[in-house]
C-alpha cells in the first residue's frame, strides 16, 4: 500500500495534479470543437490541452474569453496564441515523455506548460524581462518542476542543455536562427513562423536526418515579430 502510493507521486512528478475548476466543461469544449473537430488527433496533445488551465495564463481582465477561439492580449505588445495553434504546433512537433524540448517565447508561460505536461524536460526563453518573470512564477505556482526558464534572447538558443529532440518558436523571425538548426537533435523537429513583421508569415517545419536538414512549408501564420536585445 505504501509502496503504490509513492510510486503514484512519483508518476505525477513534473505533472500538474489536475484541480476542479468551473472552467473544465468549458475547456472540454474547446479541445472538441476547436482542436478535435479540427483533424488534431494526438491523444497527449489532446489530454494536454484539456488539462492546463488556460485562465490562468491571461490577464483577468480576458478570464472569461480564455478558452475562445482567437488569441489574446498578454500585456507588453505580446499574445498568447490561439489554442488551435498550440494544438497544432505541438502535435507537428511529436512531442513524447522521453524528449527534451526547447521553446523561444514563453510569454504567459501556456505553451511551455503544454509542452511540460507530455515531455520529460522543456527549456523555455523570453525575451520581454517582466513576462519572463511572470510566467516563471506562475509555472512554478502550477507546479511544472520539470520547465526551466530565462529571461534572454532566444536567437542564439540554449547551448548548455543541447540537443533539443524538439524545437518551437513562438515569435516570427524574417529567416531561421542558425543557431537553432545546430541545436536540434539527430531525428529532432524545429518549428517556427517565418516571415515578415507586418505581415503573414508561413510556419516551417525542419527535421534533421542524419545530419542533414530539411524544410517543409506547412500553413501561413500570423505570430508576433522576434525581437533582438
Ligand atoms: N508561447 C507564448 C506565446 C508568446 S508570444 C504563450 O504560450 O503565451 C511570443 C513571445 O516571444 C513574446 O512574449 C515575445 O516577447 C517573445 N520573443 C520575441 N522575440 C524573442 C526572442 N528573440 N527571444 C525570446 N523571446 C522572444
């Protein structure tokens, strides 16, 4: 007995112990009728997105608009993104409890935390100081042991824990970061909106096989402009 209990704490580390809150019908919703009616058919991609209180990763005033169809305003110029767009970014990405993943633009933190919730460690970097602050304690209040953050410029990635089986970038750049190719694992899946500021911008996919890349054009997007310290 005493046996099975720890080994279930054990299985919940780096995992939210889920809460009841009002917001779960509603959120059951949205991963149906937004994400799963959509074609997303990864089961931890869905489980994910149906567990991560997504009200708590924008500002109060937008509480009651946290599961709607569209992005928000996180302060700053920033947004969260749409949750579709989550969706389907994590699920290109084939994330996996064994990998280790690397995200350029927490901003409120949702994403990491998707992505904390299916793979074994996420690395996470924000460029705007007082986002990078917030998210880093909301994450810790949530309870993500395993989603390391900094404050910090994504452009040069982040050497210390490289490779990366999985790479997403969640603000647009006008061309791929170099050092971000480099830092991608053999097998490993970098995803990223490129493009110009102003405009619509197309989500790239690059994997890398023995060594060598290669790119493949999959939607146009509309994300928020990099930006350079
Ligand atoms: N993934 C976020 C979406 C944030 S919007 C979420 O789930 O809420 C994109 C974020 O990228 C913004 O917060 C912006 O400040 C940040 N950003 C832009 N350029 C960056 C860079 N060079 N390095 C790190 N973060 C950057």
């Amino acid at each position: 007995m005493k046996f099975k209990l720890i080994a279930f704490i054990l299985s919940m580390a780096g995992s939210v112990i889920p809460q009841p809150d009002k917001y779960e019908p509603v959120r059951d919703k949205m991963v149906k009728t937004q994400i799963q009616d959509r074609g997303i058919f990864n089961i931890e991609v869905l489980e994910a997105m149906k567990k991560v209180p997504r009200h708590l990763f924008v500002p109060k005033e937008y509480v009651d608009e946290a599961y709607n169809d569209y992005p928000l305003p996180i302060g700053y110029g920033q947004t969260i993104s749409q949750p579709y767009i989550v969706a389907y970014m994590t699920e290109a990405l084939k994330p996996g409890k064994k990998k280790k993943a690397l995200e350029i633009g927490t901003g409120s933190g949702y994403q990491a935390a998707i992505l904390g919730e299916i793979c074994n460690r996420v690395y996470t970097i924000e460029i705007v100081p007082e986002l990078a602050k917030e998210s880093a304690a909301r994450l810790k209040r949530l309870g993500y042991t395993n989603i390391t953050c900094k404050y910090g410029d994504g452009y040069k990635g982040w050497p210390e824990f490289a490779p990366y089986d999985l790479i997403i970038v969640t603000a647009a750049p006008e061309t791929i970061p170099q050092p971000l190719i480099d830092q991608l694992a053999e097998g490993g899946r970098l995803i990223v909106p490129v493009g110009p500021a102003s405009a619509v911008q197309e989500l790239i996919l690059i994997t890398k096989k023995n060594g060598r890349t290669e790119s493949k054009r999959l939607t146009f997007v509309r994300f928020v402009p990099f930006k350079r310290l």
